[in-house]
C-alpha cells in the first residue's frame, strides 16, 4: 500500500500555467497534494507544454511556473516540473507536477489549504 507524506485531495481550482516562451494557460485542477498538483488538457495544450514530443521520464525535466489561486486571501507562484504524464484518450492527457522553490510561508500556506480540503 502506499503511503503519502500528504493527503492527495480534490481540487477544481484554476492553474494557470506559464512557459518560458511567455504563452499561459488557464487550466483546471483535478487534485493537489502538499508536494503538487494534476490537470488534465487536450492535445494542443500538450505540445505547447512539450514542444519537442511527449515527455518521456523523470529525465526530461519540463519547467515552468504556476500560478494557482487557491481562494480570495491565497494565491500559489511557483516553479514547477513534471512527474507524471498519462494519456487518458486520444485527445486527453493527465499531467502531474511537484512544487519547486516554495519558501516557509507558501509551504505552511499549502499545507493549511490543503488540509482545509482535506476535512
């Protein structure tokens, strides 16, 4: 069985997800955990995400920054790479990805979001 250091929680909150090129895409969310979050997107938002194919493992580090609006106090800027990559259909893909570079205040912020969720 596996056992999470946070509580993976369901979230519909919108990430808005910043490349380096400058495009953003408001995306939203399916689940956030202390250590990250997940989305699913179509096909063009996807290669805008991997320009050079789809990603292929830990290796290929995809980074960009979010900006994720937790509620009306709590809004999340952050670095952010890719962990997980799933496609679900031909045109749906479910991407997940770690929080990079939080400092203390965003993390205690997170974890109290997250665990306000939670209950």
């Amino acid at each position: 069985m596996e056992r999470r250091f946070s509580p993976r929680v369901e979230v519909n909150v919108p990430v808005d997800v910043l490349l380096t090129d400058g495009q953003v895409f408001t995306i939203p969310s399916i689940d956030m955990s202390y250590m990250g979050i997940s989305f699913n997107c179509d096909g063009w938002t996807l290669q805008q995400i991997f320009p050079n194919g789809n990603w292929s493992g830990p290796k290929d580090k995809i980074n960009f920054t979010l900006s994720i609006k937790m509620n009306n106090e709590f809004i999340l800027d952050c670095d952010a790479v890719v962990t997980r990559f799933l496609r679900l259909s031909e045109n749906e893909y479910h991407i997940g990805v770690q929080f990079l570079g939080l400092d203390d205040e965003n993390q205690r912020l997170l974890i109290h979001y997250v665990s306000s969720v939670d209950k």
